[in-house]
C-alpha cells in the first residue's frame, strides 16, 4: 500500500503546490466561463425558451450547470498542459526513468487535476443560491460526487492528448477542437429537444451529455422542477462512470506506450 500511495500522493501534492504558486490559473479557468454565463446567459433570456423548460426558469439558470461543466473542463485543459512543460523541461523524462509504474504516475496527475476540478467548481456552486437555485444536503452531495467524476474523466481525457503532444500550440489546438464541440453538443448551451435528429444524435452518444444531465438533475434534486428531456441519472451516471475507466484506461496505456 505504501508503494502505491507514496507515488501517488507525491505527484498529487505537486499538481496543488503549483496550482497555489500560479495562482492566475483560478482567474483563468473561472473568469471566462463566467464571462460567458453573464453575457450569453443574459443575452439569450428574454429570446430563448427551450422546449419542457418551466417557464418560471431562467435561461441563465438553465445554462448554469453547463457553465459549472466548463469550468471543470477549462480545468482539465490547465492541469494536463503541465505534462508538455515537463517534458520539456526534463521533470518528465525524470519520472519515466523511476521505478515507479506508469498507472500510478496517471492516477496521481489525475487526482491533481480532480482536485483542482473540484475546489473551481465548488467556489461556482456558491453562485447558485443567487440566480433561484436551492439546494439541500442530499442534493448537494450527489451534485459534488458527480463534479468528481466528471473532472476524473476529463483530466484524464486531457492526460491521454497531453502524453502524446510535444509542444503547447498542438495541445490547444487539440483540445480546443474535441473539448469545445464536445461541450457545446452535451445540452449544456440548447437541449437536444427540437435539434434536428443528425444533431441530436450526436448529441447522445456524447458522454459529456450525461455528464450535464447527471449534474443537473443532481442539482435539483431536492426541488421539483422541469428542464426538458434529459436522460435518467442512474443511467447518467453509469455513462460517465464507464467514461471515467475508459479514459483512464486510455491515459495509462499512452504514458505506458511512451519512452524517454
């Protein structure tokens, strides 16, 4: 247990110490979600109303969940980018050399980038009481055991573009044209009710799609409300689960597939 956790925490509490010594990224990776939230949100209000949405519901309280999503993503986008640096800098080539398994070298990274997920979505949720969201103890625990899933799977996603990339340009470039897309197509900014049918089938086999669905039923667990057609959130959260292993499966496999 010792040879697991010492690895793993080590690299863990790397990922924290740089977070707290580059303390611009947590302006980053909220300032523009919210700037987003703010201007498309208000914007849309008065000319958007999706399908099954309660008229009592705002759009910019509809379009807060996906705005939380893009705060873990932008996230994963920030604690994966690190893995480019480190090669460069010769820290990676380093840990490849230790005898230390490369899953373990992952899981660290990943739980880095969770972490830090975790603690930007979190100062977003204190937001939520301000636009009419309430929510109780259950809901708020099952909407943050979703924020962790979600923020597993996709700084693992970032991990298994970053160990391939050799510089940063490539890495944005990537990221901006999977993740971006992605997030657009997981009803986060339109439901998939009255998409046309190519669109909003695209729109389900997106895993982020149940991602969004799960977090914001999870939100309004407690409360009764109707947000349009989203998928259950038992099968929500065995979608993202899957997304969870699958990635970081695919991470493991590509720091493993990766030499000096």
């Amino acid at each position: 247990m010792v040879n697991v956790l010492l690895p793993v925490t080590t690299i863990w509490c790397r990922e924290i110490i740089r977070f707290y010594r580059q303390r611009s990224r947590l302006l980053s990776a909220i300032a523009q979600p919210l700037v987003f939230w703010i201007l498309i949100g208000s914007g849309l209000s008065a000319s958007f109303q999706p399908s099954g949405k309660s008229e009592e519901t705002t759009y910019i309280e509809y379009f807060y969940p996906g705005i939380v999503v893009l705060v873990l993503l932008f996230t994963a986008v920030f604690a994966t980018i690190s893995v480019v640096n480190e090669r460069r800098e010769g820290f990676l080539q380093g840990v490849l050399i230790a005898p230390v398994a490369r899953w373990k070298v992952v899981l660290g990274q990943a739980l880095g980038g969770t972490t830090l997920a975790l603690f930007q979505g979190v100062l977003l949720l204190f937001l939520a009481p301000l636009i009419g969201i309430r929510f109780g103890l259950t809901s708020l625990c099952l909407t943050l055991g979703v924020m962790v899933i979600l923020a597993f799977g996709l700084t693992n996603l970032g991990l298994i573009i970053a160990w391939r990339m050799d510089s940063t340009q490539g890495f944005h470039a990537i990221m901006n044209l999977i993740l971006i897309p992605i997030w657009l197509l997981s009803g986060a900014f339109f439901p998939s009710d009255g998409a046309p049918s190519w669109l909003a089938w695209v729109m389900k086999l997106n895993p982020l799609t149940y991602g969004v669905a799960a977090f914001r039923k999870s939100l309004y667990f407690d409360t009764a409300t109707t947000n349009g057609y989203i998928p259950t959130w038992e099968f929500s959260i065995l979608v993202i689960s899957m997304f969870c292993i699958l990635t970081y499966m695919g991470a493991t496999f590509t720091a493993s597939a990766k030499t000096v």
